[in-house]
C-alpha cells in the first residue's frame, strides 16, 4: 500500500492522469486515437515502456461499453484479416520495445506519431483494392507499431477511412480490432516480461479517470460536429508529439 501512495503522489503520476483524460475522450468519440495523445506525452513523463503498459491496461476492460456495441457493427470480412496480420506482427514490436534504447524508442514514437496525424490531416488515403489480403498486410504495420508502441491504430484508420462506409461503421470496425489487439498484445508483453509491477499501479490509478472520459467522448460522438471535433483532436496530438519529444525533457519531467 505504501508503494501504491508513493507512486499516486509523483508529480509524472498527477501529470499523466490529463493525457489520460484527453486520450480517453478521443477514444471514447472516434474509436482511436488514446495512444497518439497518451504515448507520446507520458513516455515523456514515466518512460516510453512504462506509457505502453498503462495505456493497455487502461484501454482494456474499460472500454467494454463501448465495444459490446461495436461488436454488432463490425465489417469482420475486413477486421479479422487485419487482426491476423497484428497477431504475426506484434511480436516484433514487442521485441523492439523489449531491446531499443528509451530515448531512441521515443524519438522514433515522437517522429511517426507526426507522419502518421499529418498523412491523415492532409486526406491522404489507401486506395487500392479493398481486398482481405490488404487487409492482412496493414494489419502487419499496426502489429509492428502497436507492440512496440500501441500506436497501432493510425494505418488501420488510413485504410478503412479510404473506403465508402459510414463513420459508424469505421469506428465500430477499429473499436473491435482494438479489443483484438489488446488481448494479443498482452500475451506478448507477458511473455517478454514487459509488465512491472509500478506500471500497473499507475493504471491502476488512471483506470477511473479512463473510464469516465471513454463515457464522454461516447457522449460526445452523438453531440459534436465531426469536422470540428476532428480539427481539435489532431492539433492536441500533433502538440502532444511535439512537446514529448526528448528535448523538452527539462519542461516535463520534474527535477
């Protein structure tokens, strides 16, 4: 108990806890989008492996009431090839998380989290065949992101917003792929001995404040204009990667 009050008072941990808030939102409202806000910021704050760990512990079971109704929405001819294509690939992400540098590791989450928010800003699109196998092979990028960062989100987005389907279903779609990948990803990290016992107090922590913003970023799908809502959520991001980046260590770390 002591070591769980000890962790709860670090100034990283209150810090946290509002990239937590604003990621839960996003996700909440879109279907994506927690680990662009969150990773970069709180890598910055707790360390790029200990951000990994909390964001899927809190993008786990809390997001259950949001998933139940995406389950009935899904395209599955679409996401279960993208998720066969992650469960290859998230191996080889959690390696590099296991192995890479933590500085190295964060300048290189800093530098795709601005490529990938920039291609979505700009419109750029996937614009071949919808096939399952393209399906398959975005799903191996996400995989390749996702255990090294859980950033991987931004492709299968790129993708399914190339198609002509409804905002309904694109966010169902990534919803369930998400709930897919949290359960392969958390296999992965156990048996690279990723988890820590301080990352999952911080989780712990955040886990309630999660929740309530996943509650009002659904809240928030049914009131806000996408357009505007989608114009905020990429200038937050796009701060959020900047201002993680190692160089502002001085500013965000305490001392």
């Amino acid at each position: 108990m002591e070591a769980f009050i000890a962790v709860a008072a670090e100034p990283a941990t209150l810090a946290m806890l509002a990239a937590v808030f604003v990621a839960g939102t996003l996700r909440g409202f879109a279907g994506f989008g927690a680990g662009l806000v969150f990773i970069p910021v709180a890598g910055a704050l707790i360390g790029p492996r200990a951000a990994v760990i909390v964001l899927w512990a809190i993008d786990s079971l809390p997001t259950l009431p949001i998933l139940l109704p995406a389950l009935r929405h899904a395209d599955y001819r679409s996401v279960l090839p993208a998720v066969l294509g992650t469960a290859i690939a998230i191996p080889f992400g959690v390696h590099v998380l296991a192995t890479l540098d933590p500085v190295l590791l964060r300048w290189g989450m800093s530098v795709v989290v601005v490529v990938l928010v920039i291609l979505l800003f700009s419109g750029m699109r996937f614009e071949g065949p919808r096939r399952r196998a393209s399906a398959f092979g975005v799903g191996l990028i996400g995989g390749v992101l996702g255990g090294a960062t859980q950033l991987s989100g931004p492709p299968m987005v790129v993708y399914w917003m190339s198609g002509t389907e409804a905002a309904a279903r694109i966010r169902a779609n990534l919803i369930v792929f998400f709930a897919f990948g949290t359960v392969l990803s958390g296999i992965a990290f156990y048996f690279n001995g990723i988890f820590s016992a301080e990352s999952l107090m911080r989780a712990a922590i955040g886990t309630p404040v999660y929740f309530a913003a996943l509650m009002t970023g659904q809240r928030l799908f049914s009131l806000a204009s996408e357009r505007a809502f989608r114009a905020v959520a990429i200038t937050l991001i796009v701060m959020a990667a900047i201002v993680s980046l190692p160089v502002f260590d001085g500013m965000l770390r305490p001392q």
